[in-house]
C-alpha cells in the first residue's frame, strides 16, 4: 500500500524493527522534503541572480542625503560586513555587492558553489533556445 505522494504505508504492530522502519521513513520524507524546499530556493535564487545581474530586478535599500546606497535591514546579510561602507566616493559599494553570486546565495540560504552550477543550467538552456 502507499500513499498519495507513492511513498510505502507502514503499518506497526508493536515490533522494534518495524518501528525502526517507520523512523527511518520519517527521516527520509524529511529529507525529501528539505530537499524539495532547498531545490525550489536554488531555482528562485538562479532566477534573482540573474535579474539583478541584467537589472531587471533591484537590491532593497535605499538612498541616503549624499546619495549613498544602504541595503535594508532584510537585505543585508553577513557576507555585508566584509564590504567596504559607501562613500560618497563609492556610493554604491554595498549595491555592487548585493547583486553578486556570494550575497544571492545567503539571501536565499543555497551554497554558492551549488547556485553557480544552477546558473550554469540556466545560461546553458538560454544558449539552446
């Protein structure tokens, strides 16, 4: 028998192992799930990557008086503090950096090295098309 998501059904009858089994597949839907959630925040992180790298979409932040950029408090990320402080001479230091692989993938929680290779697929299929 198996679910709707065709995972098999344990049914317990008081015996160790087959509780040991129903653990075991609560920790692998676990696992799938948390995968699920990872897969969908890479694919969304590819897709802001690449929208802010054309402009297409834009850090959120704002403007001071002296025209320097400052990334809002859900903008910034810790990969922020080894960025130099706008200046008026580099106003936009810290909008430079938020459009960059490092800071897209902290925003979305995804490892840089596995987004790249997503982008990767992305550029890849843009080329086919």
């Amino acid at each position: 028998m198996r679910d709707e998501m065709g995972k098999p059904v344990i049914f317990l009858t008081g015996n160790s192992k087959e509780w040991k089994q129903l653990n075991m597949s609560k920790e692998i839907w676990k696992m799938d799930k948390e995968s699920m959630e990872y897969t969908e925040n890479l694919r969304q992180a590819a897709k802001e990557y690449n929208n802010r790298k054309k402009r297409y979409t834009h850090p959120s932040g704002n403007f001071d008086k002296a025209g320097r950029w400052e990334p809002d408090e859900d903008e910034r990320q810790d990969c922020c503090d080894d960025v130099r402080e706008p200046s008026r001479a580099y106003p936009y230091s810290l909008m430079t950096h938020c459009r960059t692989m490092e800071h897209v993938a902290h925003l979305f929680d995804v490892d840089k090295s596995d987004l790249q290779q997503q982008v990767r697929k992305h550029e890849q299929l843009e080329m086919e098309r």
